[in-house]
C-alpha cells in the first residue's frame, strides 16, 4: 500500500501496513526471500505485534493499536562492514531527532540504541544485517516505541511513552513520517561520507555521558563515567583508575 504523507526520498514511500504480524522484521525477511525485489526504504507497520524482539532476545510489548512497532529496509552497501555500527548511530539519531522536538532535552539516546526519557525507556531498535564478503548486503530495521500505551505490563520494567509524559495522543503516521525522514537525512549523510558528524552527533546525544554513574560488569559493581563510544561501537568508560572498553554484553547500567 503506497502511502502519500512521507516527503523524503525512499524510505516510507513504499509502505506496507498489517494488522497483526508476528515480528515486522520476520515479516520483511520473508518478503526479502521471495523473488520480486523489495525497494530500498520499505516500510512494514504492524498494529499489533506479538512476537517482537529487543536486543539480547528481550521481548518487546506493546499494546494493539497504540504504539509504533515497523521494521525499514535499507541497502547499505557502501559501508564496509568494520563500520556497521554507523548504521546503528544513523538510526538512533532518526528517531531521536523525531521525537525531540515534542519531549525535550531529557530524550537521550541509551547505548547503543534504547530511546530513553529520563531513566525510563520509550523504545527500542534492532538491526539484523546480511553481509556479502566485507560489505552489508542489506539492513533489516526493527523500531518499537511506546507512544500512546497508558499502562504496561509488570515485566515491562523502566517503560514510559509519549502519552504518559504528555498526557495526550499523537498521530501515528505522522510520527512515522517525521521518523522516516530523520533516518533518511542522516542516512544520506553517512553515505555522503560524513562518519565524523554522524559519529560526534550521536555521542552528543548519549544517556550518562560524561556522569559518574553506577555499572555491574562481571558482577562487579562499580562507578565510571561514559567518555566516548569506539568507532566500532565499544563503549569507553573511565573507571577512576584508567579507561575501559565494553561491547554490548559486557556491562549493565544500574538505572533502575
């Protein structure tokens, strides 16, 4: 189904909406493993998702109707596949630059790509790539926020949406779009070239940066500040007694 209120070049133009769908990403990768082509910026928007899945095999819940749960297409190959992790700053940054403008300067993006609103999260994104040698091949995109749900379930833990911090509905599509066209522009940016500004950008925008906080990793407890994230994504934290790097299963925020 074409839908008409997305400006930017591709990604939204084509967008296929359901009303109920195990996982959108499931969804797009069986459309991906069928014949026809499937464009670049693909859109899939479920209303209701059963099955959907955050980072480390978190389930992602969210109530029929009220939230936004859509997966996007995009064909990257022109990023080598040391630098994958741009992708994941590119999308981060989309949704981020989306929403901002209605929730404020307490919307941070959460290493390496929760959305949060103070020490709450308003959603999730995952990215599962397909390589051809050293290149990606192409990108499957999974975005879930939480936009107009009022309650949650108990094992929903630190979620929040929109609707909750502002009290009123918001139009589904319309944050699509604004969503799409944020990708999109710093999408272009990358394949411009322009990995030092969507790289500076992204860590300006970071949950704890530069805040002594409180981690867990190996068990062990411990106070650091977050001082940059790698190029390849590791998270560089000083400890007090020197710098340490942290990929994604190495190290808990103790933000709850």
């Amino acid at each position: 189904m074409q839908n008409n209120i997305f400006s930017g070049l591709f990604v939204g133009q084509n967008l296929v909406t359901i009303k109920e769908v195990d996982s959108t990403n499931s969804f797009l990768k069986t459309l991906l493993s069928n014949s026809k082509p499937v464009p670049e910026g693909t859109v899939i928007m479920a209303e209701s998702q059963y099955a959907g899945r955050g980072q480390q095999q978190n389930k992602w819940h969210s109530e029929p109707g009220k939230n936004l749960t859509f997966s996007i297409l995009l064909t990257p190959t022109f990023l080598p596949v040391s630098q994958q992790f741009d992708l994941t700053r590119v999308i981060s940054l989309g949704v981020y630059e989306a929403l901002r403008p209605i929730l404020g300067d307490e919307l941070k993006i959460k290493w390496p790509n929760d959305i949060y609103f103070a020490d709450r999260k308003l959603g999730g994104i995952l990215i599962e790539t397909h390589l051809q040698g050293t290149r990606i091949k192409d990108a499957i995109i999974g975005i879930g926020l939480n936009i107009n749900q009022e309650h949650f379930e108990a094992g929903a833990g630190n979620a929040i949406s929109v609707k909750q911090i502002l009290h009123k509905d918001y139009d589904l599509r319309a944050l699509l779009s604004e969503i799409c066209g944020n990708i999109e522009a710093y999408y272009l940016q990358l394949k411009a070239g322009k990995h030092l500004l969507v790289r500076n950008t992204y860590l300006t925008r970071l949950y704890w940066l530069n805040q002594q906080r409180a981690f867990r990793s190996n068990g062990v407890v411990f106070n650091g500040t977050i001082i940059n994230v790698k190029d390849e994504g590791l998270l560089v934290v000083d400890n007090n007694s020197g710098l340490q790097e942290f990929s994604l299963k190495q190290i808990e925020f103790l933000n709850k």
